[in-house]
C-alpha cells in the first residue's frame, strides 16, 4: 500500500519546502508535488512540518547503579511518542562473558519483544581482557558498530583505565569501530567525593563539586591524545562545557578525526537545579554535571555551528522516589541520570529552532541526519529521502504546552524538563510506514522496534 | 511536459540514492523510485550521477586590466558545458554612476541577449563617495545581496581603502548584504612590484614574489577586524594559503560571521607554473598568486571539513598571445587573471572525490549547494529537491580524457589545466528544464540564461 | 670623590640585599658590604630602598596638537623628582626637513639647555620622502636609534600609512633601528568622529567610543604582519587592552621580534574616568582611549610575567584650562595625552609591589632596566652595577601620601593621578652622582640632564 | 681573609662588566672596580668571564633501576670540575619509610662525607599512603622544599598514578613545596615495549618507539590539568619536545603557575645517537627519549626566550659495560639515564652562548640563576652578587678541547658528549670560597660540599 503524505513542510538537513511524501510499505518511495496520482491513500500536512523520526544516539534502557536498574526498553514507546524512532542503547559486558554476547542474550531475552522503536546497540568494556579486545574485531559482523568506555567510575566494573582505553582503541581502529568515551578522571571524583562526605557535604548539590568541568577536560584531552596515539576516531559523549567542546574543536582542526555530542540538559538546565530542596536536586544528578549559563551558551553556538554534531538525551530512568533516595544521606549513592527520551524534540524545537539558536535544518541534522551517520545508521535513518525507512513526524507548530510528567509515557516518576513549555506538538509518527502515533496518542505494540545493523568505518 | 530522469545515482549535499527525478517544465517536481507512470517522457540515467547544476559564484564575464578586457558572456556556453549552469559576475561600479545602474545597463546592452548559463551580480564599489554606500541599502531590491571590494591594485579605479571597506560593511550588514574581499596589501605589493621591476625582475615568475602569502594574511585579518567593528558578515573571495585559512577559521570559533571560498587553480597548481618557459609562466599570473604544495594540502583540508565553504574558479578569459604579451617586459602589465569554469567540476570530481579527498555529497556541497545559500540564489539553485530549478547534470563516471583547449568553449586560446586528466564526462546538463549539453555537445543559444535575483541577509 | 650609599637595600632586577653603593664622579664603582674606607663621604640609606633611576622611554615634551605645544623641558625636574633620570623624547620631523636636523635644531635651541634629567630621541616619521627612508641608515651615527611612526591621525603630518610604516621597517631593520609604532586604525576612528559628532555626542566620554579597543587591535596586526614581511623587530606602544597585548605574545611565540609597553595610565584608570562631569573627563582624553577593569587586570599579568616588557608614562603636559578647553563643543578637539612622568614609580611601587602583582625584581625591570636596553641606553643606564652611571634613587617606603598636583613639578594644572595614594617617597635623587633630589625638594639646574646616545641593534 | 678576583668579565642575568669580585671567608662582599685596598689577596682574571657556580636540578647520585645503582656522590668532583657547584638530588622514597628519614638517613651514611659540590634534595614519592601526603607539609622545616613523582615507569615502585599526584599537588600547594614530575603515559609504553619484544625489535633504538612524543605530551597535560585542580604549582622536568613545550607555555599564558626546564641532551641529540651499531645506542637511553633535530631547534628558542626557565643534566651514572649490557638482549632492561652533569657549562657555552643561540646573560639565568630560585636556594646561590656564597667559575674562553671520557672525573665508562668541541676551559672554581678546581685540576675533597636548605613557596 502507498501512502502519501501531502503538503507537509518537508525538513531535511539541507533544504525544506511545501510537498509531498510517498511511502510504500517501509520505504520512503518518493518525495515531490502533486503525488496523489500514485498513492493508494493519502493524509494532510498541511501547516505541519514533515520531520524525519528522530536517533537518538545515547540511551540507557539496562543500566544499573548500585544494583538498582533504569527502566527499560517496554518504556520506549516514550521514545516514539516524543519523535524519536531509532534509539541506540548502551550495554555493559557482563564479566567473563563476550560484548556480542552480552547484547544478543539481553536482545533475544527481553529487548526485541518489549522494543517499541528502532535500535542499536553499543557494546561497552566491562571486562579489560585480551579476548574482549579480540572480539572488537568481529563486533561489525554481528551490527555493532560502536564500543563504549567510561573512564569514570572508579572502582565499578564498567570503569577503564588508560590500558584498557588503549588497546580499544587500536582495536577499533582496525575495525572500523567508533570508541565512544564517557570523559571524566576517575581518580580526582574519587578524592573529592571521599572529602565531601567526610565533611558532611552529602546533599546532591555537592554531585557538582565532586566533579567540576576541570575532570571532564583533562579526561577529554587524555582520551584525545590517546586516539591520536592509535591513530583512531574517538566520539566523546555527552559533552557539557566550553573549554571540553573547544578540546574537540581544536583536535578537528588539526586534522584529528575526533567527535562529540552534547544532550538536551547540558543545554538547558544547570548546577542550580542540584539545590533545589527537599531532595529536588537528585533528579538532576547525572554524570557529567550540570554546568553554568555561559556553558550553555557555548554550547548552543557548538550545536549550531556544527562543532558538536549530535544532541542526544543519555537517558537514564531512575525512579526518585524509590531509586534516587538510595543516596538520601549520601549523594554518592544517588543514581546517576535522568529521564529525557521524550522531550528531545520539544525542547530542541521550542529553546532552539524558536529562539533563533539554530535553523530548521540545523535542528534535523543534529536530531537525526548526523546522529544516523556517527552510528553507521544513514543506510536506512535519519533523512526523509528515497530509500530510507518511513520513519517520518508530523510536527504541528500551532499547538504549544507545558511538559509535565502527568502526560509521560516514559515509567519514571518525575520529568527533568517539568514545567517548561514546549511550543508544537507531535501530531503523528510512523516508523518504518507503520502510524506508531495518532493525534498525540501512542498505538503502536511491544515488538514493533526493530534491530538496526550499524556499519562499520562510519567516521574514518 | 514532464521530463523523468531515470535511475541515476542521485546526489545531494546529504545523501545519494538510486531513483529518478521528474521535471516538470522549468522546476523538479518530484524525486523517487519508478515515477514512470506520472512522466510524459523518460531519459536513462543509469549508471550516471545524476548531481545539481554548479554554482561559479565568482567568475569575471567583463573585468578590464589597463584596458584590456576578458572574454564575455557570450562564453558562458563554457560554464554550462563543463556542468555550472549559474554564474555570479562581478561589475565594476562605472565612476560618477551607481552600481545598479552599471550592472543592469550592461544586462541589458549585452549579458540578457548573451548568456547561456543562469546569472546573478555582485555589485563592485569603485566610486567611494557617500551616494555609493547609500545605494547598497537599494540593492537587495533588484535583486543584488552582495558588494565586492578589493583591497588590492594600488592606484586603480577598484582599489578600495579603510574608508570604504569599513563604510561598505556598515551598509551592507543594515541591508543584509554580504560585502566580499579580494584581500591583498596594496602598498606592499606596489613597494615590492617597483623593487622587483627595478631589479630587472621582470619575468612571470616574479608575479608571485611580489605578492607573498603574507601580503594576502595581513589584508584578510585586516578585513576581519573591520567587518567585527561594523559587526557585519563579511566574505573572503579566492584564499589561497594555509594562514589565511586559519584566520578565517579563527574569526568563526570566535563567533564572528566570517567565511571564505577557495578557487580550483589554489587546489591544482603552484607557484612553479609560473616559473614555465617561453613566457608560459604568463598563463598562471594571476591574484592572489599561486602558493605551494603544502597550502594546496590545507585548502583541501579546509573544504573537506567546512573551514572554506565553496569552491569557484575566478573564471578570467585573457587571452595569452594577445593579452598576456603586454607584460612580456614587465610583469606588473600581464593581465591579472586566468579561465577556469569550464573544468571545475571534471578537475574536482577526479582529484577531489576519486581521490578520497572530498566525497561526493560535500563536493556537491561545494560545487552548488553552499554557493548558492552564499548568494541568497537558494530559492531556486543549488540543490536537486523538490520545487528547484530543474538543472541538472547527468555525469558519466566511466569516461575519461584529458583536458585540452581544443575542445574548450571559452574563447581563450589556453586551458588552465592543459593535460590534466578529467575522470568522467559531462553527457547532459539541463538548464531549467531545457537541455542545454547533450552527449558533451552544447545545444543550447544565446539568450538562455536569465538573471536570478539574490536574496537578502543570506549569511548573517 | 667618592661617596658611599650605605646600608641600603639594593635591588635590582635578578636581586636585593643590604649593602652599600660606592659612587665616583658621576660612576658605580662598587656594590658590596662595609666599603667605608674606600670611601670619601658616606650617606645612610638604612631603612631605604636603593633603586636605579628611572628611565621612561616614552615621553612627550615638544608633541604639539592642532597648534598647541606641550610644557617642554623646562618641567623635566617632574621626572627626576619622580625618580626618573632618563627619558626619551619623540620628536616630529618638520617637513621638508631631515629627522636628525630636526631633532638636533631642537636640542641645541631649547633641550640642551633646560633639560634636568638625562634624555634621548626618537626620530619621528613626518614626511614619508625617500630622502626620509635613506636618513634612517645614518641615525645610528648620531646617537639616534628607534623612529616612530603614528597608524592614528588621519590628516595629521604625523600620521603614516602603510606604505611609509613598510618603506621605515626595511630600512630600520638594515640599520639596527627600532621601529615603534602608536598602533590605531586612522580611517574607522575618522568615521566614529564624525558620525559622534554629527549626532551632537561632543562630550570627553565620546572620545573612547571613537576608538574603541578594536582599532589598536587591527592596527596591531597590522604592523606586526608588515613587521614580518620586512623580516624587522617591531616595537608597540602603549598598549591598552587584552586582545593587543596578546597579539603581541604570540607573535612573540611564533619567533617574531615583536614587543610592546603599557603605560602607567592603563594600569590604573578605565573609561569611566571619560564620563567625569564638568568637562573634568577631558583629563583623561589621551590616546589610545582609557579601557576597561578587565583589560587593566590582563594588563598587570602582562607586565608580571614579561609579554610586555616596559611600563612608561606617555606624558604629555597640556593644560587643562587653557588648553584642553579647546574641545569643549567638540572632543576631537582636545589635545590629547595626560601628565604622568613624576607619578610612575610612585603608582607602579603602591599599586604594583606593594598590591603582590609584581615582585620588586620585576618593578625594576619594567622601571628602568629593560626600558634602557630597549633603547640602547644600557650601556650607562637601567641598572645598579659597576659602570654604569651613577643615577640613584633612596625610596623611603614608610612614608606614604596622597598625589596632589600642589606638590607637583610638571607645570601642568593637573594631575591625572589626583587624589591617588603613594607608600613611600622619593628621598633623595642621585643623576650620574650629583645629588639632584634632597628629602623630596629638587635642587638641580637647568641644563644638568645630558643627551645619552642609544645604541643600535638593540631588538635584533 | 679577603680574596680578590681582579678584572674579569663578570657575568649576571642582567649584565656584564669588567671588574672585580671581592671574597670574605665564603661570602661575596663587594664587586667592583679596583678593590685592591680592601683585600689581602688577590687573583687575576683578566681575559677571563668570572661566572657564578652552576646550579644543576636534576641529579641522580642514588637512583636505582633493576637492581643496578648509578654512581654516586663520590663523583662529585665530575660536577665542580665542570662548573657546578650546587647540584639537586632525587632520593626514592624507601616503602613503609618517611621521604624525610629517607633522605637525611642516606645523607647521614653517605652523602655527606662524600661531597665535594653543595647539594640539596628533592623527596620522591614511592609509597603513597596517606602519610606520605601528609607528610609534605613538615618537608620545608627540614630544608626540603620539592618533591618529585613519575607518570612513568609502569610497576616499578616509584611510578605514581593519578591519585597520588593529585593528592601530592594538594598538599604540596599549601606547605609551598614544588611538584616535579616526570610525564611520560606509563600505560601506553607498557605497551608499546610489550608489543616492540614481542616482535623481536630488541635492540636500544626501539627505546625510542616504545616511548614516543605523544606519550610525554599526553602526561604533561594531564599533570597541568591536575595542577590546575589543585590550584597547585607544577613543575615539568626534562621537557623534550616543541608540543610538551608549547603546553607548558600554553598553561603560563593562561595564568598558570606551570614551569619546565630542559637538559643538555634534549638540545645536543636526536634519536639517531640510538641506531649507534655495536649497542652503543645503549648509551643514550634515557627517558624521555631523544627527539629529533627539529625538537632541537624548539628547544633552543623556548631556553632563549624563557619558556622553559632551567636546563639541567638529569645526570644519571650508569656503567655502559658492566651495567647497561643487562638489556643486550630486550632493551627495557636497559638502565634508563646518562651522565652528564661535567659538560653543563662546556657545551651550553660552545653551542648556546657561541653560536649566538643564547646571551651569556640568558646562559647564566639557565645555568645558575632560575635553577636556584626555582629550589628555593636563591638565599645564597646563583648569583654573583652581595652576600651571596662565594660560588664561582673562572672560565678561559681562549682555551678549547674535544670531550673526552678519558678527562672525566664522573667514575663512568663513556661520556654523553664523547668527541664534541668544548670551546673554552674551566679554570678554577670556588666553592664559597674554598679553591676547588685550580688550572682544570680538581683540588678539592669529600665532605668540601654541604647540604643546603631549600625555601618553600619558590614559585607561588
Ligand atoms: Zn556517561
Ligand atoms: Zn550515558
Ligand atoms: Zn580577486
Ligand atoms: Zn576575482
Ligand atoms: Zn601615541
Ligand atoms: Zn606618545
Ligand atoms: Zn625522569
Ligand atoms: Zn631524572
């Protein structure tokens, strides 16, 4: 069956304009004026903004902290709902155990019959031996396309240290495989966190002193002349602060092929949410820390100017009540991450395309387009174009509310963006031709996300 | 009628995709898979790229140095055949008339009935009195968003000063017009030219050591920081050198809106063709002056990852055996200036993409897309989607030869690029609609090109 | 006779220590501990800082602005009461008239005679001939070793454009000249004139919006890139603000002869100073323009760690009745520059040494040892150590007042520093072993300072 | 008793004079011009540079590698004969022992008897546990104001991760005692030789690949980024390379308390001096490794223009027969270092002061005056001044020599600089006051040096 999707303002990275869209099965087919003639069926655009479903590039739906765990991915339907249709999640190698192993056990156990969008999967070092070093080599084969690597944590499994960062590197090299590196100096957090405490400086707030930006721009440069040294692309994740974006700025310019993303929050809250009362601040404790105003404005010139070239949500759903109060007493203890799958294009639409910040095709680019190549998944994401999936949002511009987590499909008790206004509204979406989304409301079922193989040498 | 280009390989500054692209009349109307059955006609692109028309944004159909003057536009069949189907000439402002007045009494006397590309103008301030930097506020309304200025060529008629660049940007940045900069010092170039000439120095090759790289940094940092005090955009035409690059490239990571183009001829050659025998050296004087090896490395650089924003060829049709020979004693007399806009995409495409320097979306980025947002003709040009001009080249990737001037349409009696190789051929260029190139052949007439009006406010 | 200091302490620049400076005739002789009996007469300077004189290489007793002349030599006991016993005198070439006839006409029919402390010249660029060029190769000969040039007045005889500033550095760079360089952009500052002025905004406070920081930024640039293509040591003036100072050091950093001063005035004052009411704000209009707190703070790093290698006064003594009043409907009518000379040591040793910002060593330095070499006077002047001329300054740091120009020598009507507080005081005044300053009160002569001949070479 | 050093030429970092030095027990007391009257004795300089006595701050007498032990201070009279009459030590923090017990045990059994230059220590930590930290704060009571870690050396007891050097910054900034560190990324040259044996690339020159630029550059960030968190001053020793140093220069001019010396080695050879035949490149492992030529030439302008303050020895004596043939067979069993502490001032002089690279008054801040404020031993060495020990050299610049291993005094099998020319000869050296060295012979004897204390908050 063809559907046509008429008289949408069409958006893509590089242009936009008054048309139509064809889709055929889960294909977009064609893209032009006046294709009624060959559409079996066709539904109005008109005054919407026909967007391509977002990728979310960093998304935690199996993460655990202190034994407790995120929710995971039978909450992704808030994904869709929020216009993201592809969401690309991070797995820790179980020790003793292979990365592809890890991801495909949980894959077939729980993720391909709970998923609701699109995914990927990154593998993660867990277990610094030779043969998971080894296994970088086959990860392609089997879709993988990424290994991750935390240089925080000191003293949890899923931490590395410089050796293990190395040798993944010249691994990946080889394998085309993108390492992708949580930047933060292990040791100084340690050091600080054990001084606050020991001081009875235990509210969240002190979250943010135990690790200023100064831990994330030494890990950054760290890790930036290690891939130089394995002659590797690296992509740092989550990137919150000025100096740390101007590290990655200036690596590029010497002809480095060195990456990095920012998300939402880092955009739009910062360290005086941590002291909010009664415990408030826990919701904001996430890893790295929220920054300044003035890190916020670097980085929306960074989004937009392309020297970061990707804005995901590190989404990550702690309960407050039941999960977060764990460090009640200890910040320390305090879960680390925030909800965030759902708002991504809201936010980025209202404070960023609204505001001036950035254009229309900046907003895609960042949201999708880049987002797909950086995972080896433009093949079939991230562009509304002939041959891509049907992963298509009607955005209508004319409606506007107030984020609240009354109306969150996402499973967790608070919303990191309560209260903020978000100027549009998600009308409709399809993934893969399939109406995942109708008039704001979510139909689509458990097990209609399917695995997407990311391809290898995607930013050599 | 419309018109279906079949299964080519169609590329775009975002992706490329196999699929067709139907026209109708003068504009793309649609672009996808099998749209036979809404064509009235089909042509088979199988197996070629089927890539944007070019955009030359610099090229020069009726600049005079000391009284001779270049090829016109009755020419322009060159730039058509060689893939560019819109052409940005710059008009010398006449003394004691204004701008609008020069370039469209010449539109009438003779570009309207001769040109056989599509047409922009950029407006060039010889006549540095108040009424000129008043008129800039007018020019947008006919159609003209961009003034040039050269800081160069001591003494004649288009030398501009502090004065007049600092009073044409203030203008420009009120009327949202983009003021472009030939940067070279002119008292040092002069001083350097009378020393040389004095020395007996009057060889082609001293060209080059009369306007040194530096000569051209310090009137690029100077223009930076006259466009910062007027707080406007400002755009460097023709950069040649690694340094000046970087300038740029510095000005933009300090959020200053400023960006610049490199030209084929600084990619190719250097300043040891001018130093060829037999007054050959005369073919290559042209400003600013070729540079060496390693800049040509930094300027491919620079395009491949965005730090210069478009490649042209400041296309310059002096003849050398009737022309250039009027510096055969003195080389301060050779008119400045060499052809080019017929090689530009066949040189690109076979030392930029085939050699892995650029891939094919970024080259068509460089080659039409960008250039056309730089001169506010993105309403139209630029790009294959939907409601563009439909000019189109389809590009045959099979074919090879070597360039030669026998077979050029430039009405020069030299090629830049004389036994260059050119991977692929130009087999067909549409021109709104109308094919213009079939088979290599040019087949179109004089009178084809039309002026296509800039818009406004295009890079602030 | 010899005449033992005793007891003092004795800094220099690399130290200090308590000790005794043996003088004999107008010499050093010796620095060491109880030298009493190689000595004839002994003053006690127990309890006293035994500085060397002062030398301010950038002084202004013969500028004249639209007609007025500033208090000449006549008021030079203001320095010496200051603690200064050398400065260095610029002087305008008289058109049509030799730079060292000028200087020497002047010296023989005023300077010679009234002169109380030690001076030397600079040959300033106003009459950019060839004969003018050509003179530079003799200046050495004559005891002449730096030549100014002016980027700033538009209109003036002493404004240089860059074909003069090129033509000096070549020629200055063969014959071990100094180039220095009062660094403004002429032709934006002319505009911002007019345009205030026009708008009717004639106020002191204006004369800073016309000469913002960023046109001694580009005029910097500027003259360093035309520095460089002379291959030739370049010397700043009076630097004012952050971004200059660091054009500067890199320049420094990429092995380029670049160096540069600050001047009292920018350490200590700000634009606001500009706003004072009741005309008092034309105190302050001296050029460049007063900046910011921000720049005085990057100003200090600048002289504590050496990116800037002298601190001098620019002094420039107009009256403020009689003639700064000339610009009372118009700013660009006020003669610019202010009085300084007598309050360097005095602001530099309060707000300097006594504030931690710079150690005595580097007070020194920057006073007198570094200004010396700068000028070639090193081979008698800057230093306290055997052979060098005996120019001694007693510095009483216990007592300490308030700067008032009721007290002050400099027959001007006021002082720029009024109201400002001063630890210590200038005891007594050695100028080549003659007792020129006794508990404060000035008892030289007229005719007691001498010309002292710079030495060439000193910058390459 | 007074002794009189008549009528050479004196040389401090601020001038040069001919003149007299006069010496009273082991003090200077007076320079100047014809002292005789006042002294009871006298020696003639005359045609000779009278040169304060070296101070070299980075010496290994007691450093251990393997199991083998470099020769110790019984080969002190190498250093005096050669100009340097203080030297700085680094004593290994013994495990479970204080660093302060450490040290002064070992001065007691050793040192002291067997000195024949002044010496000062650095304490090394080895054992980082919290009373090891806490111990820093009592070093300045006892003379000991640096202390030394390794980001080297992966396993060996001395290497420190990035825990204890953040915890010593913090402590070493509040007791004012200086970090030194060596930087080099231990993990990556772990691997790097584990790979390099297992392919069988054994021989000394893979010391250089095993331990590239990138390694040292990548530590040295690190460690400025730690200092920086600690708000700690950080000094790097043995800079090699231009990036390391440019860091280093970076972190000055961004307000940063970060310093660095160099040692004769970096500026005299290049990695070649490792392909030596016959395992002569033994010879020259030493870490960091020798770079290249053009490293050389960075160097060189970073000592001339203060971007690096001291250039030492790293002095390290280890046999080339008996001890450095344990790596004849895996060259990480080499052990690391060369001498080197005889030729300071021989080869600076030759191939820094005589080919116009440095001024002899930059050679003395390097050679005698920084080094000694930079340990806090400015009280009384590096300096020919007033009230300084009476440490100096006669240096005869008419003699010249080819270093020969055959003259040395250092106890060890080759020289470093074995057939360089050495223009010019140590004549005698003082050691406060005492006749060391008499006509290039040394006359002195063990126990002639003493330990000399070290100021805290040298470079605060
Ligand atoms: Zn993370
Ligand atoms: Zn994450
Ligand atoms: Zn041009
Ligand atoms: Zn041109
Ligand atoms: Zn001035
Ligand atoms: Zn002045
Ligand atoms: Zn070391
Ligand atoms: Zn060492």
């Amino acid at each position: 069956m063809r559907t046509l999707i008429k008289n949408g303002m069409i958006v893509t990275a590089v242009d936009e304009f008054i048309g139509d869209v064809l889709i055929d099965g889960e294909k977009i087919v064609a893209v032009g004026e006046r294709l009624d003639s060959i559409a079996d069926h066709t539904i109005d655009a008109q005054g919407k903004y026909v967007l391509p479903g977002g990728v979310d590039q960093h998304v935690h739906y199996s993460f655990e902290f202190k034994g407790e765990r995120v929710r995971g991915f039978e909450t992704s339907n808030a994904a869709v709902a929020g216009g993201t249709t592809t969401v690309v999640e991070f797995v820790n190698q179980e020790q003793g155990k292979g990365m592809a192993d890890t991801i495909f056990d949980m894959d077939k156990n729980e993720v391909a019959r709970q998923a609701m969008a699109d995914y990927s999967y990154h593998a993660v070092v867990c277990d610094p031996v030779d043969t998971t070093f080894e296994e970088i080599a086959d990860l392609p084969s089997k879709g993988i396309s990424t290994v991750k690597l935390f240089m925080a944590y000191k003293g949890m499994a899923f931490h590395s240290d410089d050796e293990a960062l190395y040798k993944a590197l010249r691994a990946a090299k080889e394998a085309g495989v993108t390492v992708m590196v949580h930047c933060e100096n292990a040791d100084v957090i340690d050091f600080l966190q054990k001084k606050l405490i020991s001081e009875g400086k235990t509210d969240p707030y002190y979250h943010a002193e135990s690790r200023p930006a100064m831990v994330e721009l030494e890990a950054t440069q760290r890790v930036i002349n290690l891939a130089a040294m394995a002659e590797a692309p690296v992509y740092i994740v989550h990137v919150t602060a000025e100096d740390v974006m101007k590290s990655i700025r200036n690596a590029k310019n010497e002809g480095l092929p060195v990456y990095g993303e920012t998300c939402v929050q880092y955009l739009m809250l910062d360290e005086s949410d941590l002291s909010k009362p009664d415990f408030e601040g826990a919701k904001y404790v996430l890893s790295p820390a929220l920054r300044t105003k003035a890190d916020q404005n670097a980085l929306w010139k960074a989004v937009g100017n392309g020297w970061l070239n990707a804005i995901s949500t590190d989404h990550c759903g702690f309960d407050w009540a039941s999960q977060k109060h764990m460090g009640v007493d200890d910040f320390t203890n305090i879960p680390n991450g925030a909800p965030g799958v759902e708002n991504r294009l809201g936010i980025l639409w209202t404070y960023g395309v609204n505001t001036g910040k950035i254009s229309r095709q900046r907003f895609v680019d960042l949201f999708a387009t880049t987002p797909a190549k950086n995972m080896g998944l433009d093949h079939c994401k991230g562009h509304i174009g002939v041959g891509m999936d049907a992963d298509i949002v009607l955005y209508d511009p004319n409606e506007s509310s107030i984020i609240s987590n009354e109306n969150s499909l996402h499973g967790v008790d608070y919303s990191t963006f309560e209260g903020y206004k978000q100027e549009g509204k998600v009308d409709k979406v399809f993934l893969r031709g399939k109406l995942m989304v109708d008039d704001e409301e979510f139909i689509g079922e458990k097990g209609d996300g399917k695995f997407i193989h990311g391809e290898p040498f995607a930013l050599c």
